[in-house]
C-alpha cells in the first residue's frame, strides 16, 4: 500500500475564551481574554454557571449560589461539614473542591491517593520480578493507605498550625509533630497489616526531614516531597521494613505537612515568605502568558496590573530604584516639595529610556518581568503620604529588535500588533529620607 498523496496538516484554531482566577473565584480580567464575535462561555470557575442578570454575578453550584467577591456561598452547607457553613471551600480553596454545593472534595486525601499509587507502581519498576507478581488488589490497598496518610498529614500539620495561630506552644514544636506524625503512621501501618514500628519511623523521618529542611531555608515543594520520602524510606528500612512503604509515608508528611502549611495560610493564599524560586516562577508565567497573547493576537489590546505581584515585581528594579532615590534626593535638597511627582524619569544608568541594549539585559539579569518590558520611564505620583508609581509599556516588534523593526497597531493584523502594559504599585513615604 502506498500513500504517496496523503498529506496531513494541522492548523490551530483562533483562541475563543481564556480565563484566569484568583484563589477563591475572583476573575484576573487582565489575563482574562474574549473573542469578540463569539458567545462567551459561562461555565467558568470550578465549570460552575455565572449568573449575571440584574448583575448578580453568582455562581450556581447546583445546591446553592456562591459569591466569589467575598468567598462565600448564599446559603448554608447541607453537609454541615465546617464551623463557618458560608466558607466557600471550607475556606481554602487551594486545598479543597465543592463540585456540586455540597460536599467538600479534600486535596490532601487525592494526593495522598497519588502518592501511594506512584511509589507502589515503582516498586514494581525497580524491583527484580517487575510487573509479573501485580495484584491490583495491593495496589487498592497502597492507593487507600496513601489517601488516609494525605489527610492525616495535612491534619496534623493544620493542628500545630492552629496552635501556633493562637499563641500556644507544645514544647519543641518540631519534636512534638514528629512524635505525632510517628504515632499517626504507626497506627495506619498497623490497621493496614504491616509494622507499627515500620510506620512510626518512617512518619517521624519523614516530619524530621521537613522540620530540617525549613531551618534550612528550603521550600520547594519538589525538596519537600523527595526530602520527606527519601528519610520515611530510610527510616523504614532501618525498622526492617520496606523502604517504597516508607517513602509513601514519609512523603506524604513532608510535601502535605511541612510544605503547605509553611507556604500556604488558612485562606489557600500564598504566605509572604514563600520560596524566592515560587516567587520567580510566578513572575515567569505572568511574562510568558503576556508574550504568548502579543505574538498570537489573542487577548487584550492593554493590561493593567495595579497593586499586584506582577507590579510589585518591579519595585526593586534598577530604573525604578533610581527614580526613587532621585526623588528623595529632591525633596531633602528643597527643590521638590513632598506632594510633587516624577514624570517619565529616563534613568543615569543601565538602560535610559529607550535604550535598553545589552547593559539592560545584563542589568535585569533573570527577572522575567524586566527582560519582558525592556526599556520603560517610570512616573511617580506623591500625595504627601505615600508615593504611587507608574510604568507604562508597549510590546512591538520594533521594541525587540531594538528599533530597527517596523511596528503596527492590532487593528491592522492582531499577531505581534503592539499592546500596552500599565504596572502600577504603591508604597509609604520614607520620612527618614527626607529629613
């Protein structure tokens, strides 16, 4: 048979809708994008129905309606399942699912399933006989224990923190969860037929591994995970028993326990302290997204960020720094007084305005936002209080190369039409400074 013919051929489709969320439902309007001659879907967050007449904008959950401004359901929960019956997710929506209004889907039990269902497939990957002795049955059994030790972990680890929240403190708090976590995973070894000794060691290296692993200042959820596994395994084996049991458990003490409720607080938000690396990251999806809409047309023809993480990534950034060591330097001299601003500040070094050039991408080094924007003259405004400032940026083809590219406007061709960012953040005035 010959298909000398054939001929295959693929060619994307125009994006017709792409939505962004805030944790608890809230649309991100600037990474929110429509197609203009199409009907907007309204199946949106969590797939829920937005009802917008008389300008309600609830979300129908099949039981009951949700407010995704404040983070709350209109009615009571039927299940009854937590102290607040409006939380919306129980109040942590990074953790937790409501797929029909009325009972709580709890992520730690579904990753704790996951957990149990990769180490126990790996055992079989690594070991001599491989898949030929495979018993569903005890893979069923890896997956339950998994998902018990998920929201067992998680439950501890919320324990301690709600201590801590209130002002208590148990002894040395990180002997006291592993001894906790020892305990719990002893037992769960035990009611699943296996050594409570096994269990014990393997929860307790596991919580100490997490413990260590924050004093040391590192909070990817990849070291947590393998830093929880690899101690739970080896403290398995050193009670005789076995080592991928081991880094089920351990692993799921580390990554549900000590990673979670280090990087995240009662209401599923991001702590302040989170890794550098999480941080970065973030920033890198924002500029990728941002790239991904200019060079395809789809999305907004302006983005404003305001207040944000994505404007306040550029608070310490070389230009803005100037600028505002420029002013205060103003002020304390007497020829600016505190109420009055900047506008478009063109820098003394690195890039000045519209110059970016390789001093520029020296100089932003690995911020993503930065090497996104380039060039840009920051403007403050002074209310005598407090300073707000201002980049405005657009995206062209004559901006990446340096200007000796041509540009045009999206309503000529939307690809690579030129499209404005406006970050905006705020900060106190620093009375020290000017003094």
């Amino acid at each position: 048979m010959y298909f000398d013919d054939l001929s295959v051929q693929h060619q994307a489709g125009a994006l017709l809708q792409e939505n962004a969320y805030y944790p608890y439902g809230l649309p991100i309007e600037p990474l929110s994008s429509y197609a203009a001659i199409k009907t907007a879907n309204k199946a949106l967050y969590q797939s829920k129905l937005l009802e917008e007449e008389m300008g309600l904008n609830w979300y129908y959950f099949d039981a009951r309606y949700y407010d995704a401004q404040i983070g709350r359901f209109a009615s009571m929960d039927p299940a009854m399942q937590f102290a607040n019956d409006y939380n919306g997710m129980g109040g942590n929506p990074v953790m937790t699912v409501d797929p029909d209004g009325r009972v709580v889907w709890f992520a730690p039990i579904l990753i704790g399933a996951a957990i149990g269902a990769l180490t126990h497939t790996a055992s079989h990957v690594i070991k001599n006989d491989g898949f030929s002795n495979w018993n569903w049955g005890n893979f069923g059994m890896s997956v339950l224990q998994g998902a018990v030790s998920g929201a067992a972990s998680f439950g501890i680890g919320a324990g301690f923190q709600s201590l801590a929240n209130a002002g208590h403190s148990i002894g040395t708090s990180w002997l006291a969860q592993a001894g906790a976590h020892a305990l719990s995973s002893g037992t769960q070894s035990a009611a699943f037929g296996g050594s409570f000794l096994q269990g014990a060691a393997s929860g307790a290296f596991g919580s100490l591994s997490g413990s260590g692993l924050k004093g040391l200042g590192v909070t990817g959820s990849g070291a947590a995970f393998l830093g929880g596994g690899l101690s739970g395994g080896f403290g398995s084996v050193l009670a005789g028993g076995d080592f991928f049991q081991g880094f089920a458990q351990g692993a799921s003490v580390g990554l549900l326990n000590h990673w979670m409720h280090d990087n995240f607080d009662g209401g599923g938000r991001r702590k302040a302290e989170s890794s550098d690396f999480d941080k970065w990251f973030n920033k890198l999806k924002a500029a990728a997204t941002l790239t991904k809409n200019w060079l395809t047309g789809t999305g907004g023809d302006e983005y404003v960020f305001q207040n944000d993480a994505v404007a306040n990534s550029f608070k310490n950034s070389r230009v803005v720094g100037q600028a505002r060591d420029y002013w205060y330097n103003e002020v304390k001299a007497g020829r600016k007084s505190v109420s009055q601003g900047l506008t478009n500040f063109r820098g003394r070094k690195a890039w000045t305005g519209g110059n970016f050039g390789f001093k520029g991408l020296v100089a932003a080094g690995l911020d993503p936002m930065e090497q996104f924007v380039g060039s840009f003259s920051p403007s403050i405004n002074s209310d005598g209080r407090s300073l707000t400032f201002t980049i405005k940026n657009t995206t062209s083809f004559r901006s990446l190369a340096y200007g000796i590219a041509p540009d045009w406007l999206r309503s000529t061709f939307r690809p690579g039409g030129n499209v404005t960012q406006i970050f905006i953040f705020k900060e106190p005035i620093n009375l020290n400074r000017i003094r």
